[in-house]
C-alpha cells in the first residue's frame, strides 16, 4: 500500500452563488437610501406606512427598526423588487 496525498480541494469559485437573486450582496442601507432615493421619504412613508419612514424618517432609525421587524423588512423588500423592476422598464422605454 502506498501513501499518496490526497490533492487539496479546489478554491472556489468567485460566481455568485445565487446568479438569479436580485437581493443577494444588496444590504438593508442599501435598500433603504435606494428607496428614498427613488421615491423620497414622504412617498416612502405612504407606500409603507411605518413611523420610521413617516416621522423624521432617517436611515439609522430606518435600519434599527427594519433589523428588529421581519414584516417591515419583508416590505421594503418587494417595495425595492418593485423599483428595479420599474426602473429597468423604465431603461428599456428611453
């Protein structure tokens, strides 16, 4: 019997691991300065009628709330599906 190294294994690769996920590597922040930046606080506040969007509305208060509410997040989540979605029509029509 003979003793052969076994090869380490190969490194991974750098394809994202979910190519199709349009939320994968996007933070919360990111989230949330895309969406006021796209809709503005106020119409932030009336798409998603939380007081952290409607009463002096930042992103530090934004994200203290969104980590520690799964439903709040859940919506600033399709409310972001929404606007790249928009935004790529919109880009295909100019």
């Amino acid at each position: 019997m003979s003793t052969q190294e076994t090869p380490p294994p190969a490194p991974p690769t750098s394809k994202p691991t979910q190519p199709h996920n349009p939320l994968h590597g996007v933070t919360l922040e990111a989230m949330v300065v895309g969406l006021a930046d796209y809709f503005g606080w106020d119409e932030l506040g009336r798409q998603i009628p939380i007081r952290c969007f409607q009463s002096d509305p930042s992103v530090g208060s934004s994200l203290k709330f969104l980590r520690k509410t799964p439903w709040a997040r859940e919506k600033v989540e399709s409310l972001y599906l929404f606007m790249l979605r928009d935004q790529k029509r919109n880009a295909q029509n100019t």
